[in-house]
C-alpha cells in the first residue's frame, strides 16, 4: 500500500517531497511525546518527511506534527492570538461529534491551504488510536472522518484527496455520481 500512497500523492503535479526519516528519529519522537505512530504512518515517514503533492493536499513532516493544542491554525484572524477555540466549544455547539480527549489527537495533514485538517489520535492506549478527525476551523466544524489511517490511505489512493473530506466511502460514492 506505501507505493500506492506515494505514487498517488507525488502524481503527475509540480509536487515537492523531502527524503524520509530514520527509525531512529521516529522512536525519538514517539518517546519525546509518549505517543505511538501506526505502521503505515512510520512508513510513511520512512519514505517521506512531509511535502505537498502540488495541488492543494501537504503532508506534514515530523517535525510539524503537533497535538491539537500546540497547533497553529494561523489563517483565521479568530486564531492569531494563538489561541485555538474549537476544542472548547460544549457539545452543543458542535454538529457532527465532540472530540474528546482532544489532546491526543496530532495533525498530519492539510487540504487547501489550511481549509481543512486532518489529526489522528496517536495514544497508544486509547480504544481510538488511529481515529483520524477532519477539522474545519474556520466553520468550527470537525467529524470523525476514518477508525485508521490504513482507511483514510485506501479512500485518499482510490478516490484523491477532494474525495476523503467526506466521512465515508458511501459518501464517497455519491458524491462521484453528483459530479
């Protein structure tokens, strides 16, 4: 499946990827924040340390990998402050889910320029680990997007990165018949 993700993203646009990390960097990581990276993300890694497919998708390298918290949305002038909000908003105010344990969840990815981010839940001793959240900050909007990232990569390889803003391969499928 590596070679599938990584063809997909470097395809045939102006793309700009940097060489990949060691082992041993990424269990420095993993210790240096007590949390544990999915297989196919550390492979990912391996091959790969973050760049952009030349369209509108960037993939973060490791060094960018934050939690929630730490996080800089910067584009919204709701955000400059360094503050993020959303998280802090009660369920109520939230239409699709409410993320809990936010803390646990680090971005890896981001669609157009910033509209819209991907964090997955990286604690190792969750029953979420490897839920990956889509988060719209500037609509304060965020939605359990897929249980794993080996999902999230299947859906991203077989439909492209506009497809896997939807929560679903159902979804998915509609939206392409739409079109």
């Amino acid at each position: 499946m590596i070679n599938k993700i990584l063809e997909t993203l470097k395809g045939d646009n102006d793309n700009k990827f940097f060489d990949g990390v060691s082992e041993a960097e990424i269990n420095d990581f993993e210790s240096k924040i007590n949390v544990k990276l999915p297989d196919l993300l550390k492979k990912l890694y391996l091959e790969i340390n973050g760049g952009y497919d030349g369209s509108l998708l960037e993939f973060y390298s490791l060094e960018k990998v934050k939690n929630i918290d730490n996080f800089d949305f910067g584009y919204f002038a709701e955000n400059k402050s360094g503050k993020n909000i959303i998280w802090s908003l009660n369920e109520n105010d939230v239409k699709k889910c409410f993320i809990k344990n936010y803390k646990f969840y680090y971005s890896f990815m981001n669609y157009n320029f910033g509209g819209a981010y991907w964090f997955i839940n990286l604690n190792k001793y969750d029953k979420k680990y490897g839920e990956i959240l889509l988060l719209y900050n500037h609509l304060n909007e965020y939605y359990k997007c897929q249980s794993n990232i080996d999902n999230f990569f299947k859906l991203y390889t077989d439909y492209g990165s506009i497809e896997i803003l939807l929560d679903s391969e159902i979804e998915i499928k509609k939206y392409l018949k739409e079109k």
